[in-house]
C-alpha cells in the first residue's frame, strides 16, 4: 500500500525535472554558436520537442514506462529533425550545434530502473540506449558514431544509479519490516508469557479454593468445625494467590530492566501505585514445594514427594520452572482425578534435576468430574522446560496412570562482572538435559 507522503510526491512535478527543462533549454541557447561563431536561435520546432519530453517527465514517477518511450521518441524526432536540412526553415551551419543532450532519457531510465523490476529497468535502458546510439547512426553516419556511443554510455549508467537506488530502498523497507516483526513478536511473546504466569498463580490456588468449598459445603450440616476448618482453607488459598499474583506482576514488570533479575531476594520493589505496606513474596523456587505440597494435601489430595541424589542449585529460570511444572501438575492432578494419589520425585544430578509427576486416574468412574482442559497448562509447561534449556514430556504410562516429566539443566554460577577477578570464567552456564530418558524406577 503506497505511503501518504509517495502518493504526494508522485502527484506533482519534482525538482529535478525543472532542473532539466532549464538546463536543456539553456543549453540550446547558449551554445548556438559553438561551431560557426555566428549567434543561431534554436527553432521553435526544436523548443516544442523538448518542451514536450520535460512535461512527460512530470509523470514519470506514475507512468515510468510510457515516460521513457515518450522521451526517447521525441529525442529520436530531434535526432531526425538535426539530420534532415530540408525540415529546418532557416538552415545555416550553426544547426549542427544543436545535438540533444539526453538528460531526459537518462532521467526516464534512472525512474523505470529505480521503480520497477531489476530486469526490466535494465532492459528498458538498454533498449532506450540502444534505439538512441542506432538512430545517432543511421541519421548522422560515422562521425557521430563516438557520440552515440557515450550517449548509450550515459544512459545504461543512469539505470545502474536506479537500480541502486531501489536496492537501498528495499534494504530499508526490509529493515523497517523486519524491525516492526521482531517487536510484533517481542509483544507476542509478552503477552504469552503474562498468560502463562497467570494461569499458573491463578488456576493453582482457585483449584484449591474450589476444592474445599465443596468440601465445606458437603460438611457444613454434619461437621460444622471441619466445615469452617475449610473455609480458613479457602482464606488462606485467596491470600496466598494474591502475593503470588503481586509477585508475578512485580517479575513481570521489573524483569530484564536495567539488567537486573526480578524475583531474586525479596522479591520487586513496589512500584507507583502499589501498596508500600504490602508484603510481597518472593518468586517460587524448588524450596517452596513443600509449601505448596502441604496445601494439596490440606485441601484432601494425598501427595507423595521423594527426593533423590544431593540437590544442586537450579538458576532463577529452571528453578521457577520447576516450581511451576510441579504447580501446574498437581493442578491438573486435583481437577481430573480428585482425592487420587500423586507422586512427586526429584532426582538430582550434576547435570541438573530431572522432575517426575505422576498420578492415578480410575478411568470409567462415574464420580470422576468432566473437566475438560483447554491445553494451555501443558503449553506453558512445555515452554517453561524450554526457556530454562531442559525438556518435557508427558503422556500416559501402564495402569491409567499420567505421568509428567521434566528435565531441567543445573546453572553452575560462576564469577563475572564488577568485582570478578581477573582470571575469572564466563558467566552462568547451562547444561541442556534430554527429556527422552525412560521412566524413573
């Protein structure tokens, strides 16, 4: 679609072409006289021929074909006008000064090679060119021949400066292009990325809250103090979600700027417009598992979690992936087997930790809910064990169990930036680990 400001310009005459008109006139008038010395007027014939091929440059920029072929006859009618003394109404020795300088030509051809295609700008100029030299030849014989030849010269040269001119503007269209998808997906990615924390803070704890509502609900008239037992349950699942959402929108808004990782410590500052008395909780980790096991299992789901090899540290990346693989598994686990056994197994290596989830379905139970998911909590799963170098795999496994399992790189920290000595390696390093391992016994 053509900018406002091409259309604009393509609307009226350009400079250049006033320029050219006054520069051909002026040298019809001024070198009149070249040859015999004796002052000679171009004829009217002469000035209406070029004043036609300037006001079809006025065009060029909407019609460069027509232009150029409009240009190169009138420059061949001028050629054939020069060679024929019986057209001139007053001939005199004088006319032979008057050669047609193919500035419009050159003109044309800069336009057509510039605004069409490379083979077709290089084909029309080289026609145009080569009707020029022919007809030079043909009108005036060998002692023009030098003459045409430059003139052929002058105009392949124009197209070369057209075809240049469309090269760096495509280069810079493409830049533009290719600058405005790189932040089309920058903006994408941002988005997908608050989508998944979201999910994840949100789906977790509202699992739960729904989970011992029901369960309150169920003992309100037979057990009243288990009933308000859950209701506290569900208090402290709502605020639990609410430092958790703070926390991610803190990660979110102060992650990656001015070089700093959001999360690490007390978790982001408060920013305008936050509450400064508020208390905001540190992004999760593998160390708050066990916080997050134990409100499973206040909310009924029996949990089971084994740990083996010595833990090594994870990176602020892999081990909030952690965390949130194993968040979003035990969600899972609640919504379509509630009250089924699950098992949670961290295995620990130099290479990283290698996170297993497993739980137990009864297929066929009418009593199991129809909780169809959307996907979106194994996409995010995924993409998480991605972005932090590992890998994840989920499906099905013998006796209608669903087993989730993730494999995450160890981030070896090491000395860097101010303060580091000399000698110090690089920066952190990860290695990926395969997530197409067999099964954990």
């Amino acid at each position: 679609m053509p900018r406002l400001a091409d259309v604009e310009r393509r609307s009226r005459p350009s400079v250049a072409t006033w320029c050219v008109t006054f520069a051909a006139l002026a040298a019809m008038y001024t070198t009149a006289g070249v040859r015999t010395g004796t002052w000679q007027t171009p004829s009217t014939a002469l000035v209406a021929l070029l004043v036609l091929s300037c006001t079809a440059l006025a065009f060029r920029t909407l019609r460069p074909l027509l232009v150029l072929a409009v240009v190169v006859g009138v420059e061949v009618c001028m050629l054939v006008f020069l060679a024929v003394p019986e057209l001139v109404a007053a001939r005199t020795e004088g006319m032979g000064a008057f050669q047609p300088v193919p500035l419009g030509t050159m003109l044309a051809a800069w336009t057509v090679a510039a605004r069409t295609p490379r083979r077709v700008g290089w084909g029309s100029a080289a026609v145009a060119g080569g009707v020029l030299m022919v007809t030079g030849l043909l009108a005036h014989g060998r002692p023009t021949a030098l003459t045409d030849l430059v003139v052929f010269y002058l105009v392949m040269n124009a197209a070369a400066f057209g075809v240049l001119t469309a090269s760096r503007r495509d280069t810079a269209e493409r830049l533009v292009r290719q600058r405005e998808r790189e932040t089309g997906e920058a903006v994408m990615g941002e988005r997908l990325r608050i989508a998944r924390e979201l999910h994840d803070v949100l789906a977790h704890n509202l699992t739960l809250v729904n989970a011992q509502a029901g369960v309150a609900e169920y003992l309100l008239a037979s057990r009243p103090e288990a009933a308000a037992e859950a209701l506290r349950g569900i208090t402290q699942h709502t605020s639990r979600a609410i430092d958790e959402l703070r926390a991610t929108i803190g990660l979110l808004r102060y992650d990656g700027v001015d070089g700093s990782q959001a999360g690490e410590g007390a978790g982001p500052a408060p920013g305008e417009g936050d509450d400064p008395g508020a208390t905001m909780r540190p992004v999760p980790g593998v160390a708050a598992l066990d916080e997050l096991v134990a409100s499973h299992r206040s909310a009924g789901h029996g949990v089971e979690v084994r740990s083996s090899g010595a833990p090594g540290q994870l990176d602020q990346h892999a081990d909030l992936a952690a965390y949130r693989i194993v968040q979003e598994a035990l969600t899972n686990a609640a919504k379509h087997a509630p009250g089924m056994p699950v098992e949670v197994h961290l295995a620990w290596s130099e290479a990283g930790v290698r996170v297993r989830v497993v739980n137990t379905a009864v297929p066929g139970d009418p009593r199991r809910p129809s909780a169809p998911g959307t996907g979106h909590g194994l996409i995010g799963m995924r993409e998480r064990a991605l972005a932090a170098g590992g890998g994840l795999r989920v499906g099905e496994i013998a006796d209608d169990r669903f087993e989730v399992v993730a494999t995450l790189p160890a981030g070896r920290q090491t000395p860097s930036g101010p303060g580091a000595p000399p000698d110090a390696p690089p920066g952190p390093t990860d290695t990926p680990v395969p997530a197409d391992e067999g099964p954990l016994p």
